[in-house]
C-alpha cells in the first residue's frame, strides 16, 4: 500500500473514530431524565402544549421529561438558561420567534446570539385572533380599521410582554393600515382578556383557542385570523386575506433548540420523536386542535432553513413596527 492510500485510510479511520461516538450518543439518548425549559408562565399554551408532549416523550423514552417554567424578558430569561447548559441534548428550549428572530432585531444588546441555539424542529403553528370587547362598534376587518382611523389615540390592546409576538402584532397592523391604538401591558393572556370583556381596554391579540370559548359566549368579538386559512375551532371567523387584508400575516409558532454545539444526531432524535408525537391523530384531536395549534414535523436541516426566512420577516416588522428595546 503506497503511502497516498494510507493518509487516505488514516483520515477516513479518524473520521470514523469522530462520528461513532455521536452516533452511540444518539443511540443511548435519553439516559437520564430531559430538562425543557418553557419561558413562559404555568398555564399557558406553550405551557400546556410541552407539558403533553413531555408525558408523551417520556412515555417513549423511559425518562422523565421536566418543564421547567422560565417566564420573562421575552423569552430571553428561558434562552440564557438553555444556552448555559451542556450541550448534549439534556436541556432543550421551548420557544417562539421572540426568542428566535425577534430578539436580535429588538435588542440593541441581547446576552445571546442566534447562532447560541441549535436548531431541533418547530413542534405546532398558531394562528392570531383579533377580538374585541364585545360591545366595539365594528363587527369586521374593514369597520374596524374605519372606526380607528376615525378615532386616533382613543382605543388601546392588550399585550403580554413589551416586544412580545402580541405587541408586535398590534404595532403592525397600526403601521399597516395607519392607525393609532395603544398597547397595554400585561402580566398573563387571561388577565389581558378579563380586561377585554370588562371593557377596559379595547381590543387584542391572541392564539385563536385563548379567546374562542369567551367568543362562543358572546364575552368577546372575533374580528378576524391573522393566518393563511381558517381554523377548525373558529369556523365562521375570516382571515385579514378573506377579508380583503392579505397583507396582514401574524401567525406564530413553538419550536424546539439545544445549546450550540449538542451532536446533529441527536436533535435529529429529538426531532423525529418530537414529530411522531405532534403528528398522532389522537395526540392532534386532544391536545392541539381546541387551542387552535396545527403540528409541524421537521428535520433539524428544515427548521434551521425556515429560520432564515423567519429572521428576514422579523427584521420587516420590528423597522416596520418601529419598535426598538433595551434588554431589561
């Protein structure tokens, strides 16, 4: 064997000796319970929604699967953990486009990077409703913004978190269709909605299952989805785009990421199970379709390819927003 084929051999034989303990790590993952940090308080959709698919995982794994509610910041709070921890797949983030394309465009200065969190797989999609208090003196999208435009500074919209998905939405749509509408802040959705039925303030954004029971109750007005479709929970409510608004897109989305560096054959794990679980019929009929999400099953490679489409977008709203923070 001349010389060239063994430098070949050698490098293929250290490549190997590179990828097989990946691969023995894949295999044996998880061999000790997973930590999930949800940013988010107890309760929530995104709460409710990894805490079901946890039982599940932990059902197929053998080990506990823990959430680990770290609420604030928007979502920063939840990132900074997860980025700190080891690499090696035993603590994940939960999180949404705040803490995966909106943060870097909000924050003059953030603690984390994007680069910080390896892509694992988005898990659901959402849509948001517009609502109203029940008594606003418009019933659609047209006469809404015609009331608003009519009244400039009058009305306000609840929020749960300055820079959040909620505010950016509402600052948004008032860049697109020229209105003044004020945001107010909130700790929690339910305590934003509560205020919404009261009548104190005026209006809001929120994932279509928040809202709908008060809807069905006629406590709130659905306006619109600010979606590309129509949703099985709210069948009668239209989209801004079937309403004559296609412009208007605010659809949100909870995904999964491990800190930079944990093994590609292990989110990759993470992520077919993750998507077996989100794509179960009976898991879809019990868990997400009454809070108004629709699963998404992807590869790592797929999720970090619709992350750059997604940070591209953000950076759109928050300089169309005007929005602009400093990390608290």
């Amino acid at each position: 064997m001349n010389m060239k084929r063994i430098t070949t051999l050698l490098r293929v034989l250290a490549l190997a000796g590179a990828i097989a303990p990946m691969w023995a790590q894949a295999a044996d993952f998880p061999s000790k319970p997973v930590r999930v940090v949800v940013p988010y308080s107890p309760g929530g959709p995104a709460d409710a929604l990894m805490r079901a698919v946890g039982q599940k995982l932990s059902d197929k794994w053998g080990q506990p699967v823990i959430v680990e509610n770290r609420p604030g910041a928007n979502e920063i709070i939840g990132a900074d953990a997860v980025i700190k921890a080891a690499p090696d797949g035993y603590t994940l983030l939960l999180g949404s486009e705040a803490a995966f394309s909106l943060n870097p465009q909000l924050y003059a200065k953030l603690s984390y990077k994007p680069a910080d969190l390896a892509p694992v797989s988005r898990l659901v999609t959402a849509q948001l409703m517009l609502v109203t208090r029940p008594d606003f003196p418009a019933d659609d999208v047209a006469g809404l913004i015609k009331h608003l435009k009519a009244n400039p500074g009058k009305y306000t919209y609840g929020i749960t978190g300055i820079g959040g998905v909620l505010h950016l939405a509402g600052a948004w749509f008032n860049q697109l269709y020229g209105v003044q509408t004020s945001e107010v802040p909130y700790k929690g959705l339910p305590l934003a909605m509560q205020d919404v039925m009261a009548g104190r303030v005026d209006m809001l954004f929120a994932i279509a299952g928040g809202p709908m029971p008060h809807v069905a109750t006629g406590k709130l007005k659905a306006i619109a989805l600010a979606g590309p479709h129509r949703v099985a929970i709210a069948p009668d409510v239209p989209t801004f785009a079937q309403a004559g608004y296609p412009e208007f897109d605010a659809s949100v989305y909870f995904a999964l990421a491990a800190p930079a560096g944990t093994p590609e054959e292990v989110r990759r794990k993470v992520a077919d199970d993750v998507g077996a679980v989100v794509s179960d019929a009976d898991f879809v009929a019990r868990n997400l379709t009454a809070i108004g999400f629709e699963p998404v099953r992807e590869t790592p490679q797929a999720f970090a390819a619709f992350l750059d489409l997604d940070r591209g977008v953000a950076a759109q709203r928050v300089r169309a927003a005007g929005v602009k923070l400093d990390q608290p």
